[in-house]
C-alpha cells in the first residue's frame, strides 16, 4: 500500500492537516486497515476462519468482512438481537457486511457475556478471534506502519488526534509517536470505560491526552451537532463518518488551540444508514 495523503482543512477559522486514511478502500481502511494490518500479512492458507462480535452498525464488522472476503477466510459474526427492519435493509455496514459473506449469529441477550466469554478457549490453530471493534495487542504492528508513515511524510503539526472506540488506534499511536501529543475522546462510554479498555492493552503513556466530551454521548444516537459538524467537514471538501468523527471535532475545537493533524478513521460507509436515520427523524442542525 502507498502511503496515504496528508491534506489541509479549514474549519471555524482553524487549519488543520488529515491524514487521508479513508482512502485506502471503500470498506477496508482507516484505523481498521491499521488494525487488521498483521492479518493482511499473513498469508492465506495460515487461516481458515476469523471471528468477531460487537454490534451491526460496526465499522470493523465490515471491515473484516471485506478482509476475508480477499483471503478466502470464513467470518462468523455474533451480536444480540436485532430487529427485523435492520435484516430487511438494502444499505449499511450489516448489509454490506452480508454481502461480503459474513456469517451472522444472534445469541440471546442473557446468554452472550457467557457465550462470547467462551470462544477463545475452543479456538483451533486456523481460528483466530478479533475482540469487539479490533482490540487486540497484534494492532500495534499496523499502528506502527502509520507512525513510520507519519514521521516520514513530517508535518507541521506536533499535536494528533483520533477518536476512540476501544481507544486502541489512540494508544498504540501514541506508544509509536512519543514526540507528538496524542488527543482522543470516548466514543463509547465515559472517560473512565475508556481507559480501562486502553490499559488492559498496555499501560497509558503521558503523551496521550483523552478529551472529556462536554455531555455524555451514546454511540449510534442522533444528535444535532454531530450532523452540523459533519456537513461543515463535508463543506470543506472531506467527509466524515457521523458515528465517530463528530465527537472528537467537536471537542477538538472546543478544546485544543494548536495546530493538529487528524488521522481520518474511515468509516464513511456507514453514513449512507446513518443519513437515512438523521432524515427519517428530522433532526435539523442546531
């Protein structure tokens, strides 16, 4: 893979560099890509078979759907229940994921803490397990491609930012990139959720700096300001996604000053279902 692009971005008066990861693939890119990059190396006969579980809106559901689908490698996939509207949808990461060959299995609600607690001890030596959103130690090797990427491509900026699920692209960023200030915000749960998924990966480094939202945003929810921040992105030429996106601009203009270079998460496939949700709503920006 070439290295990804960094390109400029004016928004509220500020510039700010992106480094232009959504361009790696419609499904495969972003933070995913970096995260899955230890698998993309590996060769295809070494694995049959990849699980993972986590929600249907997900945008790593999608993209391991789409690395499998190159390797030949089958991919079971286990959420929760989900509703008879989302199966019947023609759009999406889950429809796209489908598509793919995705393997999906609903387990029940009182059953799947146990359920998903006991795949990793039944593992054969082809099965390799993925945790919820890409939270595996084997992410740093990605991680450390993009820190490689970034010292050689040396922008002017020595602040990065990246939003954070799990807050593993966030934290293996920072361990690879001591020089920069690393900025992040929850994306799921609070601050503390946050930390706890990050340190049972590795210890948290000084230079990663966890932005505080000023409220408490659930995942996947419509809201008002995320949909206005998204349009003035798109409006400046580079689209977003609205699930993660939203929250650390947001908190980035409200709380930082310097000059910042963005790592773009990709994840824009899953915009097409998420307008449909803002539009079905009516949810004007504020």
């Amino acid at each position: 893979m070439k290295t990804t692009p960094i390109s400029e971005l004016f928004l509220d008066g500020r510039k700010f560099l992106v480094k232009r990861d959504e361009l790696i693939d419609p499904y495969l890119a972003g933070n995913k890509y970096r995260k899955l990059y230890i698998l993309l190396q590996t060769p295809k006969l070494h694995l049959n078979k990849i699980i993972s579980y986590g929600g249907t809106q997900s945008n790593a559901m999608l993209a391991i759907a789409k690395m499998c689908h190159d390797k030949g490698w089958e991919f079971v996939y286990y959420t929760k229940p989900i509703s008879k509207t989302q199966k019947e949808q023609t759009i999406g990461n889950y429809f796209h994921a489908l598509r793919l060959g995705m393997w999906h299995v609903e387990i029940e609600y009182e059953k799947y803490k146990d359920f998903i607690a006991s795949l990793r001890p039944n593992l054969d030596e082809k099965t390799f397990i993925i945790d919820q959103g890409g939270a595996v130690v084997e992410a740093d090797e990605g991680l450390c491609v993009l820190a490689d990427e970034i010292r050689e491509q040396n922008p002017h900026a020595k602040a990065l930012a990246t939003p954070s699920g799990t807050g593993t692209t966030a934290l293996y960023l920072a361990l690879n990139l001591p020089e920069y200030k690393v900025y992040t915000t929850p994306s799921i749960g609070d601050v503390d959720y946050l930390k706890k998924q990050m340190a049972a990966l590795h210890p948290i480094p000084k230079n990663l700096i966890i932005l505080k939202p000023e409220k408490k945003y659930h995942f996947a929810k419509l809201y008002p300001e995320f949909l206005e921040i998204y349009k003035k992105l798109l409006a400046c030429g580079i689209e977003f996604d609205l699930l993660y996106a939203p929250g650390m601009w947001k908190a980035l203009l409200e709380q930082t000053t310097e000059d910042i270079l963005y790592i773009h998460s990709g994840g824009v496939s899953g915009n097409e279902s998420m307008l449909k949700r803002y539009e079905k709503f009516n949810l004007p920006p504020k």
